[in-house]
C-alpha cells in the first residue's frame, strides 16, 4: 500500500487514483471509513476507481471483479506487480529523455547569453549515437552523444566575459552532461556517454564541424565508422544537423567500398568482444555470440558495405543480402532472433537493471516477460533463446568464414 501511495503521489494531475493513494503516503494517514456516511461513500467509490485503475494496468483485457470485494482480492494478488508499476514511469521518463535534453540545452543556452554572449559563429548540435542513435532505448540505458559546433569564423564569444570559441562550446557541452545526469527525486533519468566522440576520451568534448569531417576522412577506425551507421542529429542547430546527415551518406558510401577490410575488421573486432565479456545466463538478451550486439555488429557491417544510410537492423541485414554474403532466410532467422532477444531485453530492463534471475522472478514479472514473447513458460523461454542464439551465431560465424583471406 506504501509502495502504490509513493508512486501515484509522484504522479502529475489531480486523478482519483492520486488523491485516493496519496492519503496513504502522509505519516499520519486517515483511516478511509469514517463516522459520516457521506464520506465512507465517496472514500469507497475513490477506492472502487482506484483499483480499477491498477487492476487494468496489471491485468489488460482480463474481466474485472463484478464486487468492491473482488476488487479488494484482486488487488492483494497484484502485491508482485507494484515494482513494474513503479517502473512504467521510468519508461515514461525514457520516452521524454530526449525531450528533456532538448529543454536542458535550451536552458544553458539562454543562461549563457547573459555571461558570456551568444554561441559563436551558427551553433552547435547533438548527435545521438549507439541505442540513443537508433532508437532502441531501454530505461537503463546510457546516452551515447557527440556535439559538434560550427564556428564559421568565430574566434570569440560576445558576452560580459568573451570566451574563445573551442572552451565556450566545452563548457555548453559539459554543462550539458551536468544537467542531465543530475540525480532527480526518482534517481538519475539517464548517464551520458561521450566515448564515441573523435579521439574518444583524448579529444576535446565538443569538436568543430571542420575537424570532424577531417577526423573521420582520414583518422577514423573502422570501428568508428561502423558507430556512423548508427548515429543521427537529435537537437541542436538544425541546419549543422542536416549537413551532417549529408556527410554521413556521404562518407558511408566512401567508407564500405572495400568490403573484404570491413569484413576482417568485424571479424577481429567480434572476436575481442567475445574474448573481453562473456553473456550473463541464458537471460543475457545483448551479450554473447548470436545476440542483440553480436547481430547489431553484423548489421552495421552490411550498412556500411551498402553505404545505407538506415538506423534499422532489418536494413542492413538486407545490405548484406544484396553483398551475397547470407542468404535471405539467414536474413529471417537473424530478424526473427532479433526481435525475441530485443523483447526479452526491453522486458527485463523494465523490471529490473539487475540481471533478470527466472528462480526469484514474481509471477507478475513472469506474466509481463511471457505476455511479450508470447512464450508458455520461462523454461520453454530459456530454451526458445538459447537455440536463437546459437542459430543466429551459427549464421555470423559462416559469413565471416575466413574473412581476411579474399583475394
């Protein structure tokens, strides 16, 4: 009862739900059945309505209790489901992340004008990379972001306090990382991870648009370029967004022509990631051979040997298709191995940033996990991932049969 006062009590609006719960979060909460009729009738339909409400999010499409006491039973049973409702308003938060960094750097902008004066030159823009780049957040996940900025001949700022271009953009980036990693009453909403910038965490936090167009002509690993395939502009200067959507096409184009180096460098970059972290259990949906990154990796690969300019996974598995390196229903069994993973993954991210441990696991937990892979059991799950993995594994590993041997 605790747990649901404290999670419809951090809830925005003024819903039945809230003002019934909330009572219960106060030190001293009031007894709901009182001395006036009055008011035991609107506490008992306040009540009604409040588990009507749970018992639809914890039980979607099942027939609801036709008595206030029904109610009352159904609620007690829904005691194991109180953590994945509490989560559910983390899932809400990932779904603004973006929106609140959008605000954030429009807040440290303005803040800015004042001290040290507009940004020089035209601005800068945010480049969401890895899951953030895709679109395939979990609410663990961290943010993976470069910034760059275009100068446009701008040496200073024109503020109280000018700043040289390179440590004004810095200390807008850095405050930046600050305003969204700072922990909230929920806990921190996201981390943000700036690795994938040029030079990585050598080079400077935010990077001019010149040099990074020339770091990643001439200086990027191919690794690097792989990390393009999954970047794209998430705020920021719209105009320094497309022209980096351009050079992205561009250079991807550029970059995958010689499909035998890419191929050996995924070789060699998947066996030291197989070497460097082995999966966590069967639950394990991202690592380990014939997983979500193991298939991502390969993807990527084909994207880049396509010069395609999709963030979809689907689509550079068909990149892949159209090279002649798998066949199409190796594309089918990768999807289809993917989609299973990605649903385990996003399920046991909601529950949990732990490990998911199917022995501990509650029985709304079990419902949530099976009612998404439409799975019978967790035992038959376990074994379902497993032959996915080790199919999908089996796929990867004869497309890259002797890679570095061609010609």
């Amino acid at each position: 009862m605790s747990d649901a006062a404290a999670f419809y009590r951090a809830e925005e609006g003024s819903s039945t739900e809230k003002v019934f719960w909330s009572q219960y979060a106060e030190a001293e909460h009031p007894v709901p059945l009182s001395d006036q009729l009055k008011q035991l009738v609107e506490l008992h339909k306040a009540a009604e309505q409040a588990m009507k409400g749970l018992i639809v999010r914890l039980w979607p499409g099942e027939v609801m209790p036709g008595s206030y006491f029904g109610l009352v039973r159904r609620l007690v049973d829904a005691c194991p489901w109180i953590e994945v409702i509490k989560h559910s308003a983390c899932i809400e938060g990932a779904r603004r992340a973006l929106a609140h960094a959008k605000v954030h750097w429009g807040k440290m902008d303005a803040e800015k004008l004042v001290k040290d004066g507009p940004p020089p030159g035209k601005g800068a823009a945010v480049i969401g990379m890895g899951s953030l780049g895709a679109g395939r957040l979990t609410s663990s996940s961290d943010l993976d972001i470069i910034v760059i900025y275009e100068a446009d001949g701008a040496e200073m700022s024109q503020g109280r306090r000018p700043l040289a271009t390179r440590p004004y953009y810095a200390r807008l980036t850095q405050a930046l990382v600050t305003a969204v990693n700072a922990p909230m009453a929920e806990g921190r909403l996201y981390e943000l991870d700036m690795r994938l910038r040029p030079s990585g965490n050598q080079g400077p936090v935010a990077t001019s648009w010149p040099a990074f167009q020339a770091y990643q002509q001439d200086e990027a690993w191919l690794w690097e370029h792989l990390a393009l395939v999954r970047a794209r502009p998430v705020c920021g200067l719209e105009s320094l967004g497309a022209k980096f959507r351009a050079f992205r096409e561009a250079l991807l184009v550029e970059k995958g022509q010689d499909l035998a180096r890419t191929r050996q460098g995924v070789a060699e970059m998947r066996a030291k990631i197989a070497a460097a972290k082995a999966p966590n259990g069967v639950w394990d949906a991202k690592i380990g051979p014939g997983r979500l990154q193991d298939i991502e990796l390969f993807s990527q690969m084909g994207a880049l040997s396509a010069g395609s300019a999709s963030l979809r996974v689907q689509a550079g598995l068909k990149g892949l298709l159209s090279a002649g390196i798998v066949d199409k229903a190796a594309v089918d069994s990768l999807m289809h191995a993917y989609r299973q993973l990605w649903a385990v993954n996003l399920s046991t991210r909601f529950l949990s940033d732990k490990p998911f441990e199917a022995e501990r696991a509650s029985e709304g937990a079990s419902q949530l996990l099976l009612r998404e892979t439409g799975a019978k059991s967790l035992v038959s799950l376990a074994t379902e991932l497993q032959g996915l993995a080790q199919t999908a594994a089996a796929v990867i590993d004869k497309a890259l049969q002797g890679a570095g041997n061609e010609g």
